[in-house]
C-alpha cells in the first residue's frame, strides 16, 4: 500500500502518554494529528446511545453499519463527528464510553470500517497517527514506527490523576487478547518508555528516532 505523505505511527497501551507525545509531536513537525482511539470512542458512544449491548457483538455489527463517523481536520487534528455531530472530549472519555469500548473495538467489521477511514487520511497530507495497529495494521509499510509504553503502575496513577476512573488493566488485557487486529509492538518500531522521563524528554525521544 502506497502512501503520498509520510505517516509516523504511533501505537501504545492505555494511558500510555502516546495521546499527548503525539500531538506535541505532530505539533512540532506540523503534521496533522489522527487519534484513532476517539474514532472506536464515537463508534461506542453511537452504539451505546442506540442502547445496544456492547457485548453482543451481533448487535453491535447492526447498529455500526447505521452509524456514520466522519473525522474533519480541524487545527492540526482530527475531530469525530457522529451523523454530523462533533463529540466532546467529555463524551468521548466518559465512564460508559472506557467500559465498552473494547468490545466494541474487537467487532472485525468496525475495524474493517475505521481502518479503511484511517487510510484514507493518508491522503490528505503528513499525520501522526496514534492507536493501537497503526504500525501493525493500517501503515504496516510507513518507516516511522515509535511504540510507547510506560509501566502499569505509572499508568494506573496517570488515569486517576485525570480524574477518570479507567480500568486501564482490563481494557489492555482485552485489546492484547482480542483476535483481529490486537496490540502488539510492530515489526521496525522504535520502543520509547516514558515512565520515569517528562513529556518534553519523550517527545525529543521521538523526534531523534524518526529519519524523515
Ligand atoms: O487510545 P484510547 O485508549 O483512547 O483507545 C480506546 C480504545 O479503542 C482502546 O481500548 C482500544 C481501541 N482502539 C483500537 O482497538 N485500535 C486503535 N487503533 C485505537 C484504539
């Protein structure tokens, strides 16, 4: 698959920092910043208001083929968009939405979906993309692949500092567990851990291991 940009991949666990080194990084190169987690997010939070059962995936494929995400750039990233409607972070990060998104995520039709929607952003200039099978999946042939990871301790305290109650464990557990397309660190990628260094340190990490 070839691709007229280049496209830096960013994949990562839960509350890794890979949302935030990646927007300064997208910010420092000016490249456009795709967080494909908020795409599985506006899917959830559809399929949830369509009060559906995320755990029953048959379900869950139904009402996905209905539902429209649409991901317009707006400054520098991207924003999802349910039948028009841009979500709020508010939204998207809600408890109900971190329960359920990992079912929702391992239905192989709405990977098929979001990933065909993710490539497609290829062509609309430079990005880093984060997620979970960006470098594994969506851009296995892109030459810059970075994976972020930090311990689980470290994680667990981010979320809660956030003030979210996220079973940031459980859902891993499940994305490193499900069958289609589950996270894992790709073939070429550089492993940066941020557990014991500033976000300003990561970024420089990411910048030094890029060859753009
Ligand atoms: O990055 P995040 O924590 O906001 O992602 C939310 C969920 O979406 C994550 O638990 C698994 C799923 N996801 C995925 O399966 N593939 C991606 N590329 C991005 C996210």
């Amino acid at each position: 698959m070839s691709v007229p940009h280049p496209v830096i991949t960013i994949d990562g666990p839960a509350a890794s920092g890979k949302s935030s080194i990646a927007r300064l990084v997208a910010q420092r190169l000016g490249f456009t910043y795709v967080n494909t987690g908020n795409m599985y997010r506006a899917m959830t939070w559809a399929v949830l208001q369509a009060g559906v059962d995320p755990q029953d995936a048959e379900a869950v494929r139904a009402a996905a083929a209905g539902i429209g995400i649409e991901s317009p750039v707006v400054e520098g990233k991207t924003q999802v968009c349910v039948s028009g409607r841009t979500l709020t972070d508010a939204e998207l990060n809600s408890d109900p939405v971190n329960r359920a998104v990992s079912f929702i995520a391992r239905v192989a039709e709405v990977r098929e979906r979001l990933v065909a929607d993710q490539r497609a952003l290829g062509s609309i200039g430079p990005l880093v993309m984060e997620g979970r099978d960006i470098g594994s999946v969506v851009f296995p042939d892109s030459p810059h692949k970075i994976y972020v990871d930090a311990s689980a301790e470290v994680r667990a305290s981010r979320r809660s500092a956030q003030g979210l109650a996220d079973q940031v464990a459980e859902r891993d557990r499940l994305d490193k567990e499900r069958k289609t397309s589950p996270l894992v660190i790709p073939e070429g990628a550089v492993v940066i851990d941020n557990s014991h260094i500033t976000l300003d340190q990561a970024v420089e990490q990411v910048i030094a291991a890029l060859k753009l």
